[in-house]
DNA sequence: CCTTGACCTTCCCACCATGGTAAGGTTTAA
DNA sequence: TTAAACCTTACCATGGTGGGAAGGTCAAGG
C-alpha cells in the first residue's frame, strides 16, 4: 500500500504519516527500489490509534508514550491512565483559561452599544488606567 | 527610558516588545546614539494596552487592529464590537472543542482501574477497532 | 585608565502542529 | 510517447514565546 491509500484508510495527511514517521511515533515504513513508502493493514491500524489520540488533545508526545504503552504487553494501565489525568489537568487550565477570558469579553461586549459612537468600553478596558491591573 | 525599564513598567518581557516593534504592532523606537531604543511613559501605556488585549486571548493581528481603532478618534465602536464579538466566537469554539475532549476523556479514565492489569479500557478505546469512529 | 557587570543590539535556533509549494522521480493507462 | 496521478525530499510559512551566542555600551569603582 502506498501512502496516499494509508492516508485515506486511516484519515490521516499523508504529510503527517511522514511527519510521524521522522519524529519516531510511527515505525519507519519499508520503501519499494523507487522510494516508495510501503505499508500494511497494520500501518493503518496504528495510525488510527495516533489520529484518535491527537483527537483527543495528545501532543505528539504523550501519543507516542501511549502507543509504546499499547504495544508493550507487559504495560500496567495505571501507566496509561496516569498519563491520560495528566493531559485532563492540562486540558482543563485551558478551559479555565478560555472561560476566564469569555466572561470578561462578555461583559465588554454587552457593555458596548456597537454604534458609530466613539466612547467605546472595550478600548476604556484596555486602555486598563483605572489600576485595574 | 531603556527597554528595560518599559519592560519592567508594562510587564512586556523586552524580547516582545523589539518583536511586536518588528511586526509594526507597536511604533518604531526611536534610537539614541548608540542604537539603544529609547521609551516614554506614552510606549508604557501602549504597551499595557497591548499586554491587556493579549490576556484577553486576542491575536496579535487584531491586537494591532484594536491599536489602531484605539488611536484613531474617528473610529466607531461598531468595529471594535465586532472585533470582540469575532474573538468570542473563536474563543467559544475552542471552549466546545476542550470540553469535548474533556467528557471522552473523563468517561475513559473512570473506567480504567489504574492498577497493574495490562488491559486498559483508554487503549481500547484508541484503538478504535470497534467502528466507534 | 581599566575592569566588571549590567545593560543593550542583532541573529539564529528551539518548541508545537500543520500546510503550502517547488523540483524532481515513478507508475500506469490511454 | 505522453499525460495524469502518484511519490520523494527540501524549504518556507503560520503564531507566540523563549534561549543563547556574539558583540557593543554605559556606569561604578579600584
């Protein structure tokens, strides 16, 4: 299979695949005498499994310790799950990050009329002098 | 006043502020003699205008967009309105994407026992091999 | 006068993840 | 034989930030 095929079985770019493939996430696939990439039903299948990680938010990091987890069988899962609370911890400062910022911004916007007056609260706000910060 | 000192006054790490200067965010310093850039009080204010803009999540190009409808006296508060408002949406998006990833992999890490047992519901899961996705 | 340390300058490289494009080789089908 | 659809590597761009090298400048103190 070249990797055009792999790309549309597993949706993953193939620039990605060669990508990963550079990085060590994926094996280093086999090459026909042109140069050509060769994989397998296999292929696919791992690629699955990162395109599903990084859905989730994996950094191309933790999806490669994850795969290595999957494919050690001697693994324990408290591993994996530690490595998965991790990423949760992370996903939720970003949350609490973006939330803090969207109510401010609420409240800048619901204060400005959005009319062709000049006095606009959103630029008094981050004009920010009145020792708000 | 050095770039030292409006680093320290505005909270902008210096290396910032010669990078949003490159990318016509802020004014060209001026120089003394010797290359040095040279700031005043007004640059401080700037600059905390800028720092304000980037806390609330706005990139830099529409910093420097909220820059220029900051100065310009004419502006009408329709367009900075419409800025945020833009802002927001993305910001909302991004919201619904981490909350997203957050509730799978919540679900996932409540059903994996996180002791020595090599099979792990968060791997199966990413393996995918069930046509869940 | 000279050194030392704290500043400043530019330039390049790193991260993370992805996309584009250019220049070239290969394979397949008409 | 030629055209298209594929493949290869290599470089550049984004967005935002940080590190560090190599070098110039300035003030204080011996």
């Amino acid at each position: 299979m070249n990797i055009g095929e792999v790309a549309k079985l597993s949706m993953v770019n193939a620039k990605m695949i060669r990508r990963y493939e550079e990085q060590g996430i994926i094996p280093k696939a086999s090459r026909t005498f042109a140069g050509y990439r060769q994989y397998s039903e296999k292929d696919v299948h791992i690629l699955r499994f990162v395109k599903r990680a990084r859905e989730l938010g994996f950094s191309m990091k933790d999806t490669k310790q994850l795969l290595g987890l999957w494919k050690n069988q001697n693994r324990s899962n408290s591993q994996v799950k530690s490595l998965a609370q991790k990423h949760k911890t992370e996903l939720e400062e970003k949350l609490n990050e973006i939330q803090a910022m969207l109510s401010t911004l609420d409240v800048l916007i619901k204060h400005c009329h959005g009319d062709s007056r000049p006095d606009c609260p959103i630029l008094q706000e981050l004009e920010c002098h009145k020792g708000r910060h």
